[in-house]
C-alpha cells in the first residue's frame, strides 16, 4: 500500500526534471513573435514589449516573470541605479535606462552574477539543467567574440545528447541545439 501510494504521488508531480522555467519558456514556443529589438518606452514596472515583438533577452525576460514573478526590468534597473559603474559601458550611457537596460545581455549576465546565480562554464552537457540561463557571443565557437545571445536550457535533448535551447536567434522562439555552437559566456541557475 504504502508503495503505491508513493509511486502515487511520483506520478502526480510530473517528470524528475521538471522546471516552471523551462516550462514557461516552452510556453514561450506558441507565440507568435517577430524578432524586433527596437528601442520601446516601457510601462514601469512590469513594462514588455508588444507581445507580437521580442529578441532573445525577451525570451528569458518573460519566462522568468511567468515561472517566477521576477521582473527583471525592476531587477536590474534597481542595481543600476545602485551600482551603474559594475555594468557594462557598451552604450556610452551616463545613467541607467528602465526602457532597455534589461533587454541588453551584458547587463543580464552582470546582474545573474552580482546576485550569485552564475555557475562555472563547462563543455559537459550534463552540466546543463533544465531552466538554467546560458548566454554566448555567437562566433561559431572561435572564441573571437561576436554578438551577445541568451536562452534557457530546455528539458528536451538533441540526438548530439546535448540538451535543447529556447531562444530567439531571429526566427522568433525556437528550440534548438546549440549549446556548444558558440562561445558560451555565462551559465545562471536561479533557485528553486
């Protein structure tokens, strides 16, 4: 009986790895979304895009609010209001700016780090979990720099075995392997 009623209860909380991150982002899927990275006046907080537009941060930036209310446009411009000399100075900014700064990878992966969610980087799959935040400069896996990107790690794998990525390269939301086709840059994972 008291077998039963455990393998009851397994069954009830769905699969092991199961995580609302990769879950919302899986959600994020389904949308119809145009990849369009213009500057947009945000509502504050818990100001978005149109629904119909977005880029990779916006991916992240909405499953995060979905899995785990946690607004990242409040998030981060609150540390940089605080600490904008610890953020990247990429933008010849004088002063944060609540419309954008979210929006942008470098200041992601500074405020993933100043808040300790950052993990070592490493070339072994199994070291990728599902909901986990990776970002890369995609530059083939030279090494030699090139454009920012993030997405989450999905709970699906590839037949490479890699695990899967939601992101949005240009296409809208995708899932895709890519993992290790880039130079990965950051690796976060956000607490249960």
């Amino acid at each position: 009986m008291r077998l039963a009623l455990a393998l009851l209860l397994i069954l009830a909380a769905g699969p092991a790895f199961a995580n609302p991150v990769a879950d919302a982002a899986r959600d994020r899927l389904a949308a119809d979304v145009r990849y369009d990275g213009r500057y947009v006046r945000l509502d504050y907080p818990g100001g978005d895009v149109p629904a119909e537009i977005g880029v990779c941060t916006d991916v992240v930036i909405r499953s995060l609010r979905a899995a785990k209310g946690l607004d990242l446009q409040v998030a981060v411009h609150e540390d940089m209001r605080a600490n904008f000399a610890a953020y990247p100075a990429n933008w010849g900014l004088s002063r944060p700016d609540r419309n954008i700064d979210h929006r942008r990878v470098p200041n992601l992966e500074t405020w993933f780090t100043r808040e300790g969610h950052a993990l070592p980087r490493s070339s072994d799959p199994a070291d990728y979990r599902p909901g986990d935040i990776v970002s890369w400069r995609l530059d083939g896996g030279s090494g030699r720099g090139g454009l920012p990107h993030i997405g989450i790690v999905s709970d699906r794998h590839a037949r490479s075995g890699n695990p899967l990525i939601i992101h949005n390269i240009g296409r809208g939301p995708e899932e895709s392997d890519m993992l290790f086709s880039h130079t990965i840059t950051g690796h976060f994972r956000l607490p249960d």
